[in-house]
C-alpha cells in the first residue's frame, strides 16, 4: 500500500502497447517533467558515440550504416531470442542511459526542487527494479488486448505481436514491483480519469 509523502521522482513502466506513452503525456500535461529512456537510449547510441564503438566492436562493424548510425533492425536480429547476446548489448548500453538519466533527474529537481519527475522506462523490470524510485507505476493491458493493438494499429503479424510481448518481462515481474497499477484496457478516458486521480495524491503529498 502506498502511504502518500513527497514523491519526486516516478517510474513509469509498462509492456509494449500497454498505453505507457499515453500515460507520460498525461502526467506531462499535468506538469510532470518526463525523461524519456529510450530517447536517451537513442542519444548514447548515436553516431560517432562511445557506446555505439562498443557495440560495432561486439557485434560487427556491420551494424553501423555507411552515415554512421546504428542499423536498428540489424542489432535487433542479432540478439531478438539470444540472452546472451542481449545481455551483452545492455552491459555496453545500460551505464550511460543509467549515467545520463540521473543527470536529468538530478538537472530537473534543481531547476525546480518541487518538480515531480517522471523516467518512462520499458525496462524497468529487466533493468532498474531495484533502483530507489518515490513510486512505480504500471501501465497494464491484458495481453490478448496488447496483440490486438500491436496488429491493428502498428501493422505486425500476430506472431511477431507475441513474440515481442514474449521477448519483454513478464506482467507479473512488472505487477510485483508496481505502487500503482493504471488500467489501459477500456477507453482512453477511463486511463486519463486514472491520470489525474494518481496526480491529485501526488500533489497532495508534495
């Protein structure tokens, strides 16, 4: 049970096309400053970086294209179904998003002590858990929903739909750490009435 107290720093977690981003513009419509990880993840990664010289000299020179970015879908193939090979990519990737998400934090609080600080993390479960977040924040859709929207509204195959659910944590992992759970599953009313009540306990803490 969460006990409301100032709470300055969030982490908002979710599956994929389990409405997370839905989720983060509500709160930064409301006045949350949102760290974005897989923004960062992209910045550490970008050209001519000393993560993406780790990963080239990992997994071959080859997954950089001829401009000097990362060739995504190329990484991709080479570790979607290996942990080994993933485990490997987020040792080289994980420190530096970890080292510059806390600068934002750390940027955002002192810009405006009374900031609430929203990091929207896919990863939290497989790689931040045991960080010391304020309050966990789940955004959760039962998975036949999930494929349902991964196929209807991004265009994959079912199969690829569910072997991506399957490539990430499980809702359980993620449920277990959550202080709140935001139910994305019926309208987008419904999450956003959802929104603003956590943000009215949250301001109220503060």
């Amino acid at each position: 049970m969460w006990h409301p107290r100032r709470v300055p720093l969030l982490a908002l977690t979710g599956g994929i096309a389990s409405g997370k981003s839905t989720i983060a513009t509500a709160l930064a419509d409301h006045g949350a400053v949102v760290v974005d990880a897989d923004a960062i993840v992209r910045e550490v990664q970008s050209p001519g970086s000393d993560v993406l010289e780790a990963i080239a000299g990992e997994f071959g020179a080859d997954v950089v294209r001829a401009d000097g970015s990362l060739d995504r879908p190329a990484l991709g193939a080479r570790v979607f179904g290996r942990p080994d090979r993933l485990a490997a990519l987020n040792a080289l990737v994980h420190p530096a998003v970890r080292t510059e998400s806390q600068r934002r934090f750390d940027a955002a609080l002192a810009a405006n002590p009374d900031a609430v600080v929203v990091y929207d993390v896919p990863l939290l479960a497989e790689a931040r858990a045991g960080d010391a977040w304020d309050l966990v924040v789940v955004a959760h859709a039962p998975v036949e929903e999930r494929v349902r929207r991964l196929v209807s509204i991004r265009g994959l195959s079912e199969a690829d739909a569910r072997a991506r659910i399957g490539s990430q944590a499980s809702d359980e992992e993620r449920l277990a750490l959550a202080d709140v759970v935001i139910d994305t599953s019926t309208t987008l009313e419904a999450t956003r009435r959802q929104v603003d009540e956590l943000w009215e306990r949250v301001a109220r803490s503060s």
